[in-house]
C-alpha cells in the first residue's frame, strides 16, 4: 500500500542528463545577467525616488536615466550633499551597466557560434538572448512528448479544473524556470507592442484578433505558449523556422490559453 506513491513517482520522473562543465558555465551567462539586471532595475528605481523628492522627474525606461543624471547636474539648487550622492550613484550605475554589457557581448558571442540558437532567434519573438536561454535550460527536447508538454514545463499552460466533460482553464501554473519564463513573455509583449502600432511584419491574423478580445497580457501569454512550443519543434528536428500557418498542436495553444480566464 505505502508502496504505490513511490513507484509512481518514479515511473513520472523525468532524468535529466547531467550537464558538462562547458554547458554549466555557459549556463552562468544567464544567472549572472538576471542578477545585474536586477540590480540595474533596483538603482534605477533608487535615483528616480531620490530625484523626484527634489521635485526632477523623468519620462519611464533606462533610455531617460542619462538625461536625469544630465539634468541633475545643472541644477544648482541642489544642495552640495545631493550632488555628491548623486554622484556616486551614477558612478555605481555606470559600472553596472558597464558590466552587463560585457555579460550581453559573451551571451551573445556563445549565441552565434550556435547553429541552433542562431535557428531559434528566428522566431518572432525571440532575440539572441532569448534564443541562448532556450537552449541552455531546456535539458533534452526529446524528453518532452510534446509541445505542450514543454510549454507546460517552462509553466505557460493553464491549470485544468475541468469537471464533468466541461472545460474550465484557471491562471498559468507558473512552474518550472522563472528567467526563461519571463524572458519568452517579455519577447511576446514586444513583439506585441509593434504589432499594435502596425510596424511589425509578423502580425497574423491571429494576434490581431485576439488583441481585439482579449486583453494585451493574456494574449502575450498565449504567445509565449505558441513561441515555446515552435521552439520546441526546432530544437526536436532541426529544422529552421517558417513563417506559415501554424499546425494545429501550435494553433491549439492560443484556444486553450484564450480559454482562461485569467492570465
């Protein structure tokens, strides 16, 4: 009887082949880039509180926090205390971002010695870094029956509390890597963005749809689903990627995430 539970768990288990000292380094590429990430988006938000209390505000993104730190310095009545805090914040921001910088070059020297990450950055909605971190936490494609299980892994599929023959989909369940996760979602919301303001060459009919009925985040959910599961595809075949109507095993994707109430 005590039995049972064990030998379930085991026949579930999934093993995952032990990785070599090259990909466990390369695999620190990511790590120690979400890390500085983090912090860069802790300072940020750090020089802005401290700005805005002496009444210097800024438009939102990194891409303002030099003109901040422009318009920090021409003010004269600030006192001399705040300039010279403000001084070494910027320093601390300027060596982080100097180092990130760095990270990003060897992330993306490792992305184009690989044919397949170069194949995955085809994918609309996954850059070099994106395509680099598919590749480094997925441990074996062939591991996963399919795409829908790999998309469930990476916690982009809904909780089914079906019951009763009918269907009712819940909240992502939000398991497995929370960096590849995440990064899959922002690529989505980008590739979103453009399409909205009518400047990307890879809107579909589908996207445009769904944006009309349901809201931004739950569609970029939804195609961060059909992303990892094209991804899937790829690195399972081999084969490059082709702008054409999505199979059905994809297509499904987006009804099932459509489905869910919450995103």
């Amino acid at each position: 009887m005590h039995l049972m539970p064990k030998l379930c768990a085991k026949r579930c288990r999934r093993c995952v082949p032990t990785k070599t000292e090259e990909q466990q380094a390369a695999l620190m590429l990511v790590t120690v880039r979400d890390r500085l990430v983090r912090r860069r988006t802790q300072l940020s938000n750090a020089i802005r509180g401290h700005a805005a209390e002496f009444g210097i505000t800024i438009g939102r993104g990194l891409s303002h926090i030099r003109k901040l730190f422009e318009r920090i310095a021409a003010d004269q009545a600030l006192p001399a205390l705040a300039h010279d805090m403000f001084t070494l914040l910027e320093d601390e921001y300027v060596h982080l971002q100097s180092e990130l910088e760095a990270i990003e070059a060897k992330l993306l020297a490792w992305h184009r010695s690989n044919e397949c990450s170069r194949r995955l950055a085809q994918i609309p909605g996954v850059g070099p870094i994106g395509a680099s971190m598919l590749l480094m936490k997925t441990p074996a494609p062939s591991l996963f029956r399919s795409g829908r299980d790999f998309a469930a892994w990476i916690g982009l599929t809904p909780r089914d509390h079906s019951t009763g023959g009918k269907l009712r989909l819940g909240r992502i369940t939000r398991a497995g890597d929370e960096i590849l996760r995440s990064t899959l979602v922002q690529g989505a919301t980008s590739l979103l963005f453009q399409v909205r303001l009518g400047k990307s060459k890879h809107a579909t009919p589908w996207m445009q749809d769904m944006l009309e009925r349901k809201p931004p985040k739950l569609v970029a959910i939804a195609l961060a689903n059909k992303i990892a599961r094209i991804a899937w595809k790829l690195m399972l075949t081999g084969e490059t990627y082709q702008n054409k109507a999505a199979p059905p095993a994809i297509a499904s994707a987006a009804q099932e995430i459509s489905l869910s109430r919450c995103a």
